[in-house]
C-alpha cells in the first residue's frame, strides 16, 4: 500500500470512526449508569436527522444554522427521551433486561411508523452547508471539508462526555449511581433524577448526532439501522459502558472499515465482522472492560 493510500485510509478511518462514535456515544452512557442496552437508540437518532431536515431542508444556507438545527434535534430527542423514560424505561429498571429489549424494540416500532407518518416514506437527501461542500488539499491528498467536520465533532463529544463524567462532580456523582444506586440514596443522592437525566443526555446526544451526520445519509424510515450496529460493537469491543472504551473501538473500527474498503473491495464489511469476533474470543471483557464509565 503506497504512503499516499494508507494516509487516506486512516483519515477516511477517523471520519468513518468519528461518525460511529457520535451514534454510539449516548449508547454507552446509558449503558454504563442504567445497564440498559437501548434498541431505540437508532430510532431516535433518525428522528434527530428528521428534526434536522425539516429545519434547514436540503440546502443549508451556512455552517451555523446547520450546527444550530442539530442542536434542536437534540433538543427535541431528549423531550422525547425523557417522555420514553417515564412512560418505558422507568417501569422496568428492576426487572429482567429480556423485558427492556423487547420494550425498546417496539418503541422502535413506534418510532418508525410516526417518522412514516409525519415524513413519509420517500427518500430525501440533505447537501452539506457551502463551508463544507468542497476538499482541503494537503499536498497530493484531497480531504472532504465535511469528513475534517465529523472528525471535529466526535473528539468535541467525546472531550465534552470525558470531563463531564470524569472532572466535575456530577460525573462523580452519576459513578456512584453506576456503582451503588441503593447506597447513593443513602447518602443523599436523588438517584431517580439521576437516572432520567442519563436517560434525557442519553437521547440527546443520539439526536445531536443524527442532525450533525445529516448530510452523510439518504433520509428514509430506514435510516436508524445504518451505524446502530457499528456503535453495538464499539460499545461492546470497548467495554460495555465505557466512554473512552467506546471512542477508542469507534476509531479502531473505523480503519479497519476504511482499510478493508481499500483491499477487499468486494466483500464489505466482512472484515470487520471478522475482527470483532476474534476480538471478543481473545479479550471478551473489551478494551477497558471492567471499568464502567
């Protein structure tokens, strides 16, 4: 592999990275307070890029309000995350996960047949915003403006999650949920709020993220199924519930996506799929496993 394609392979990795690591970003925090693996996640990431494409259509008029709708899409998921969490998810916190995933997956469900109803069924595309409709050129290689974007915004998600869980004391506090819920109320934490609050940022980083990869996707009811199994495996490859696990499989996922793209052209996804099955045969645990949050 020449200098030139392998340099392209890794950025195109981090691009590809990036992406899964925004969709699975509130999928591991959920995860790692509520022990919950949400179905619906996809589903309401699509709903985030609908939110999105009703605001700024298919020709956003600059960068701004294009990052401003994504914002009001994870507005908007997270009212819906908190509606879920008291009509679902709150009624089964202490009971067998089989229920939860058969909960979330009709919320699924759900959500597919609102988006039909509201949106329909065509397929709709969204243009990226005119600052990042073109290339940068960095010597003989051309790196898409919208690709650097991504990679931007999932190191900003993933600084913003990694100090927020990890320097401030909210983060202690939502560690000693994780840990110890009975305990923590014992000692004064309103552990319920704590839970839905997780609920609430959990969904709104799945709408954020559906609104700021927008312009990467073909809209359609279909649309949630498109990097949910990707964010699946960084969540687990990286130890269930773990945000740094999660970012760092995210990128390592990515390049090898990107790579197998480059040398086994034919058979996509294949060598991932290989990948994480001989990974999780070797260290099942995942790249931090054991360390929650």
């Amino acid at each position: 592999m020449a200098p030139i394609d392998l340099l392209f392979t890794v950025l195109n990795g981090l691009s590809t990275g990036m992406a899964v690591f925004l969709v699975a970003a509130g999928l591991t925090l959920i995860f790692g307070i509520l022990k919950i693996l949400n179905f619906a996640h996809g589903a309401f990431f699509m709903i985030g890029a609908y939110v999105a494409y009703s605001i700024i259509g298919s020709n956003p008029s600059s960068l701004w309000i294009f990052i401003l709708a994504a914002l009001v899409a994870g507005v908007v998921v997270a009212a819906l995350g908190f509606v879920a969490d008291r009509i679902v998810l709150r009624r089964l916190r202490n009971v067998d996960e089989a229920y939860m995933l058969i909960a979330t997956f009709a919320v699924v469900l759900i959500c597919s047949g609102v988006v039909k109803l509201i949106w329909g069924v065509n397929y709709a595309s969204v243009n990226p915003p005119p600052l990042l409709d073109g290339a940068i050129a960095a010597g003989p290689l051309f790196i898409p403006s919208y690709s650097l974007f991504v990679i931007v915004a999932g190191f900003v998600v993933y600084l913003a999650l990694d100090i927020a869980i990890h320097r401030t004391w909210i983060g202690k506090l939502l560690q000693s949920v994780a840990n110890d819920g009975w305990m923590s109320g014992l000692l004064g934490i309103n552990v319920p709020f704590a839970l839905t609050s997780t609920v609430v940022v959990s969904f709104m980083l799945a709408g954020l993220a559906g609104g700021l990869l927008l312009a990467n996707q073909t809209l359609s009811p279909i649309l949630g199924e498109s990097y949910l199994l990707l964010a699946f495996m960084a969540v687990i490859i990286g130890g269930l519930g773990n945000v740094r696990g999660a970012f760092l499989a995210s990128v390592l996922l990515g390049v090898i996506e990107s790579g197998s793209s480059l040398l086994i052209p034919n058979m996509p996804g294949m060598a991932t799929y290989v990948f994480v099955i001989l990974f999780l045969l070797v260290k099942p645990q995942g790249l931090l496993g054991g360390h929650r949050i």
